[in-house]
C-alpha cells in the first residue's frame, strides 16, 4: 500500500494551522477518549484532507489506575467505555490473571462468555440503529433500538444492571447464572433469531440503504492491515482477524469460531460501510449461536477460586510479573498489558489499547475522495458511537472555515438520500 | 505459527543482539485444553528498526500497541505484536521490548513499516516525554496543545500533581 | 413569573457530555426511544443549547471541556435548569485525582438536579428531567 500518501495526509500542515473552534461537541466515544475533532480539507464537496484530535474525553484512566489497589482498578476499568463495560474488565482480568498465575474456575469461564456476548448483540444493535438515524432513516433508529431493550432486559435479569454489570473480578465472576436465568436467556435469544430475517431485509435488501453506503468510506485489504485495524472494521475488509478464532480465550476456545468477512454473506468484499453492515449483523447471529452452546454446555462448580476479596488482595499483593489480556470487544481488540510488583498494591504499569484507538487511522483512508454528505456515515461506520460528530470544522478549498453542526451534515446526509431515491 | 518458528527466525537473524527472550505457555479450553504462547524478545534501541522491518517482512504483524513501562533511570517500551493472525489457534504475541535511558530519551519511528503505529508513537511521546525520531506528525493526541506535562513518567509526578485537582477532600473527610 | 404554557408540552433538552464513559449518554438515547418514549410528554433533544430549556450533562468535566460547559451553559437562555445525569458528574465517582479532571459539574455551572447512578436508568433520567420543570416553576415564581 501506499504509506506515505497516508503520512502525508496524517501530517497534514495547512490543517494544523486553522484554528479551530472551541465547542462543545456531543455524546462521547469513551474507548478513543473523545469527544473528537475533525477537520476536513475540501476541493469544493469532495474530502481531500483530515485531521483527527481526540482527547475530549481523556480522563487520565492508567494514571489514576497506577495510584489504586487492583480491586480499584476494576472498578475504573468498568468504566473506560459504558457501551463496551464487559469487555475492559474481560481483558484487564485475564491480564492480571497471567500476570499472578490466578485459575478460574470452567463455570466463571462460560458466565464470562456469555454476558460478553449479550453486549455484542446490544452494541451491534446500537450501532445498527445510529447507522439508520445518520443515513436519515429514523424509523429504523426507533425500531432497532426497541429490539434492542430485549437484550438490555435480560442483562439486568442477569447481571442486576444494563450499563456497567460488574460480573467478572480477578479469579472468576461475581454472580451464577441460574437454571432458571438460562430458561430467559433462551427466550431472548428465540426472539432474536425470529427477527434477525427482517433486520437483514430492512437494510441489506433497501434500495436506499445499499445506495447511500455502496462503495462509500472504502478501506481496502492492505490498507487494514498496514493501519492495525480491528473487529468489524478490519473483517469488512477481509482482514480475518478476530481474537475469538486467533488466540482463544474462555469458553471460546471450546467452540469453533471463524471470524465473519462479508464472503459469508456470499458477496465479494469491498469494505465498504454496506460490508460494515453486513458483518455487525451476521456477528448478531454469530453471538447468538455461542450464547446458546455456553448455556447448553455450561461447567457445574465454583464461580471463583478465591471468593474472599480480602484473600484476593493478599494474592495479587504478592504477584510478580506480566500479563497480557485480550478480548474481541464488539469493536475489535482489547488489550490491556499489566506489570505487578511484589508488595506494591497498585499496578506499576497498565496500558490499555481500546479498538477505536486501532481503528482511528483507518477513518483516514475511509473519508478520501468522499461526499461531504457522507461524513456521518462514514464517521458512523468504524462504530467510534453514537454521533462523535456533533461538531466538525469544515475547510472549503479557498483555505477559509465553516463550522457545521451535525445536525446540518445530517440535513446533508438525508437531502442525499432523498435525492438518490429520486 | 509456533513460538520455536518464529524465535528461531530472529534467533538466527539477530544472534547475541538480543539480551533476553522467553515464551510464556497458558492453557485455554475447559474440555480440551491446548495452550497459546505469549513470547518476549528484548533487543537494544538501535536495533528497533530491522527488528520491525525482518517482523513485517516475514509474518504481516497486527500491532496490538506500544506500551511503556517507568524503570527508575530508564524506561521500558514494549512494542505488542500478534502474529500468524487468520486462523484459528494460529495467533502468538509477539512483545518487542526495548530500554531507553532517560538521559538518552529518544526512540526511532516505525511508522514507516508500520503506518498504523503513529497513534501509539504520537501517545508515547506526550505521556513519556520521549522523542520520537522522524515521526510524521508530533502533535499531542490525546492532552491539550498546551499541557507540558508528562503523566506516565514517575520522576515527573510532582510536576503532574500540580495539575490534579482534588476532586475529593480526604483531609476533611477523614478528619 | 409562571411558567409559559409552552412549556408544560414541550420541553428540550439538550446533552453535553462532558468527558463521560457513555454508560448515562446511551441510556439518554434509550430514554428517547420507544421503549421510554419521552417524546410523548413533549421532552425531546435538541441539537443546539440555544434551543434547549434542560441541560443533561454526563461526565467529570474533563480540562479541555470545562470551558466548554460554561460557555454552553451561557448560550442557552432562560429559563434554563441542569440535570446532572450520573455518578461522575455529581461527585466525580470513580474519576478522582486526574490531572484531567476538572468537576464535579456543579463547582463550573448551577446545577437544579442530580440524578445519582452509574448509570441511571432511563426512568430516572426521565424523573430528573420532570424534576427540572418543577425547579424552574419554583424560580418561576420567586422572581
């Protein structure tokens, strides 16, 4: 590939040198820290240029975690991402598992499994829905996102919470999912895969949506992998890259898992944002299938190997060493690298590596050569969330700024939409 | 791919260059376990650049991110490598770590073997302090333009500290 | 001063999200749909403060948004209430002693409500917002 017409791009001078403006800009993407910034270069609607700044919604997560016990970090860890609120704490206990040499326990594994999985389906879904309300489809926003109250349901049935479930802790989990849990599981899960059909109708086979999203924010194979990219973003592309299948973890190293490119779909990858859709929704089904196998083959035995939390302090406060911990987050890889030192409470290092934050390069190439109209879909399109795109700084070629609100690029987007159907 | 293959590889490539390298083994799987290896290689800074370039040449690495660790006098960067992705069971990491001391606190990009490495290297150099030689676009990513400080370094902490507000008055609140 | 009719069936609101994890933002937006559907008590969000009566703000008030949340809070006109939705905005919760961390919303702009939770569910960010009506009918008529 062509690496440094993306350096170049990346570096690019005249953008650094606009001034940007102070605004606040709406709902947050907690995994990249943002609420983010772009600033677009423009040859008159075509995007020649951007500029990406992050760091909104910084809040200094790993310093703060060097300052508390692990028990602590755990806590914070739950919350780096609302949306992704399982998977930090799934990578950051493996990570600290490794790194003081902790079992757990078969059952806690497949309970992991499981609540991990429920979050796939309620965050594809999610995303589903705001793919819907940016290409000016507000129907499906409302329809997607009643669907999805069935899986917010059964994780507070659960877990006790729909945000933040708290359910794994160093060593196992913190709740069972009992006999007659599991019989609510599979009701929710009969009823997701009645519907899966129609959701594959209302946007794989309208008109209008394979218009507004065909061979739109196009990454190509071999930019994906030279830029690092992960989950959806990276399989829409081609990239079979999936930590699930790579390097099992959990109960997924029971299963055989493959990881979802559009050929499964029977169609020829592009990576377009259409081939985002059609991953995000076969990996619905995908999540269903493994929910049902953990519940059917799911361990008797203890959900913990060190149920006393005072014990457990005791332990990690003598474990020495390093761990790596990694999870398939709806979005990608979750990396959480961990150092312990013996008698230190704290963590001496902690770096964690969310999957927007290998996904943000890839928006790059994506917004090349495209509309201004379809910033938010594309913008939409690596699941950074909901709409990071409340605010953007617009550069027209004459080297002077407009600021557009997003509801104005909305307006663009569904004048778009409007104007291709004719 | 296995941990011998691809330790052999750089082995044979780098002989004595490298300081230390071990592999670690986890078993996965409740009904049939297998393990899945973690290796570590250690080489000098000086050598960063062949390294990644005789990685990207030889296995198409996925860079998962470089992480830092503050050692006192110097600091650990481990650059977190997967290879032999696309196939099940056929993943390692692979960590490049390499030391810097603080009073020689520069770094060689690999930005350009790895264009997907610029978010971590730009993160590096705001949270570290360290300069990145021949990165394309410096700028802090993730701290105001303005912000100086450097939160990750354990020597600088009291300079960090005067920026922290006291959200929580623990003085009062525990008398 | 009572309240303007128009109030009582229509209410906006407006979401600034101040360096939250998103757990309260996407509960904001499954408060809006259908399964909540505050839409029907005329509550909607709005895209710009200058439009909105209520200011949901989530999150601990990061440096680079501080500024930010009072300027918002300066372009929005009277009468005006702020819903703080969640744990971190009300007291910081989990997010202390950062050097990035600038809150709680209430030491940078007047806060009428606080909705405790990590996160709330959506029922009570609907109570808070309802709330707020009665606050600023109380300010209403201390004027």
């Amino acid at each position: 590939m062509d690496s440094d017409k993306i350096n170049l791009e990346l570096g690019c001078t005249t953008c650094t040198t606009q001034t940007t403006y102070s605004v606040p800009i709406g709902p947050v993407h907690p995994a990249l820290k943002e609420p983010i910034q772009f600033t677009f270069r423009l040859s008159g609607e075509r995007i020649v240029g951007v500029d990406i700044k992050p760091g909104y919604a910084h809040r200094g997560i790993e310093y703060m975690g060097m300052k508390r016990n692990l028990i602590q970090v755990l806590y914070l860890a739950e919350r780096i991402c609302g949306i992704c609120s399982i998977s930090h704490p799934l990578a950051l206990t493996q990570a600290v598992e490794n790194a003081a040499g902790i079992e757990v326990p078969p059952r806690a594994q497949y309970i992991r499994t499981i609540i991990g999985e429920l979050e796939r389906i309620h965050s594809h879904l999610l995303w589903a829905g705001v793919a819907a309300h940016e290409l000016g489809f507000d129907t499906l926003l409302h329809l997607v996102w009643k669907v999805r109250e069935k899986v917010m349901d059964l994780l507070e049935q659960l877990t006790g919470n729909r945000v933040d479930y708290a359910i794994p802790i160093y060593g196992g989990v913190r709740r069972d999912i009992p006999d007659e849990k599991a019989g609510l599981a599979y009701e929710a899960l009969s009823y997701y895969k009645n519907l899966l059909q129609d959701m594959i109708n209302a946007f794989l086979h309208d008109k209008s949506v394979a218009m507004r999203t065909s061979n739109v924010g196009v990454l190509t194979y071999d930019d994906a992998v030279a830029l690092c990219a992960v989950g959806p973003t990276a399989r829409a592309s081609g990239v079979k890259k999936d930590v699930r299948q790579d390097m099992p973890y959990l109960a997924y190293a029971d299963m055989d898992i493959r990881a979802i490119t559009p050929e499964d779909y029977g169609k020829p990858v592009v990576g377009d944002v259409f081939d985002n859709i059609v991953v995000r929704l076969l990996e619905v089904d995908q999540s269903i299938k493994i929910i049902e196998y953990c519940l059917e083959h799911m361990p008797g035995g203890e959900l913990t190997s060190i149920p006393k939390v005072a014990a457990l302090l005791a332990v990690l406060k003598k474990a020495d060493g390093e761990g790596i911990g990694r999870h398939e987050a709806p979005r990608g890889e979750v990396f959480h690298y961990i150092r312990l030192e013996a008698g230190v409470e704290a963590p001496v290092a902690w770096k964690v590596k969310a999957p927007t934050y290998s996904n943000l390069m890839s928006w790059v190439p994506k917004f090349m050569g495209d509309e201004i109209a379809d910033i938010p879909i594309i913008a939409a399109s690596i699941d950074p969330c909901m709409c990071c795109l409340d605010r953007a700084t617009l550069v027209d070629q004459g080297g002077g700024e407009a600021v557009k609100l997003k509801e104005e690029l909305v307006k663009l987007s569904r004048e778009k939409t409007r104007r291709m159907c004719g | 791919m296995t941990p011998d293959e691809i330790l052999t590889a750089f082995k044979e490539k780098f002989g004595a260059v490298i300081t230390d390298s071990h592999v670690v083994e986890r078993t996965v799987g409740t009904t049939a376990p297998r393990p899945v290896y973690d290796v570590w290689i250690e080489i000098p800074r000086a050598q960063l650049p062949a390294a990644v370039t005789y990685l990207c040449d030889r296995f198409s690495p996925h860079l998962s991110v470089i992480s830092g660790d503050d050692l006192g006098d110097m600091v650990a960067f481990n650059y977190h490598f997967a290879v032999g992705w696309g196939e099940r069971y056929g993943e390692i990491t692979f960590t490049i770590r390499t030391r810097v001391p603080k009073d020689d606190f520069h770094l060689p990009t690999i930005t350009g073997l790895l264009p997907g490495a610029l978010t971590s290297e730009r993160e590096k150099q705001e949270f570290y302090g360290i300069t990145i030689d021949g990165i394309p676009d410096g700028r802090n990513l993730f701290l105001p333009e303005d912000m100086t400080i450097h939160p990750w370094r354990k020597d600088l902490e009291e300079e960090t500290q005067k920026s922290v507000k006291r959200i929580v008055k623990w003085e009062e609140r525990d008398g | 001063m009572a309240l303007p009719r128009s109030f009582k069936k229509a209410l906006w609101v407006f979401h600034v999200a101040t360096g939250s994890c998103n757990g309260c933002d996407i509960e904001i937006v499954a408060a809006l749909t259908p399964r909540y559907d505050t839409e029907r008590f005329g509550i909607m969000l709005t895209g710009t403060p200058r439009h909105a009566d209520v200011l949901l703000v989530t999150g601990p008030v990061t440096r680079p948004m501080l500024s930010r949340l009072k300027r918002i809070y300066d372009q929005t006109p009277d009468p005006k209430a702020v819903v703080v939705v969640g744990g971190c905005g009300s007291t910081g919760g989990v997010f202390y002693e950062s050097y990035n961390v600038q809150g709680p919303v209430d030491e940078v702009v007047p806060v009428a409500v606080y909705v405790p939770g990590c996160p709330p569910r959506p029922e009570a960010i609907i109570d808070g917002v309802v709330k707020a009506v009665a606050h600023l009918e109380q300010a209403g008529v201390s004027k």
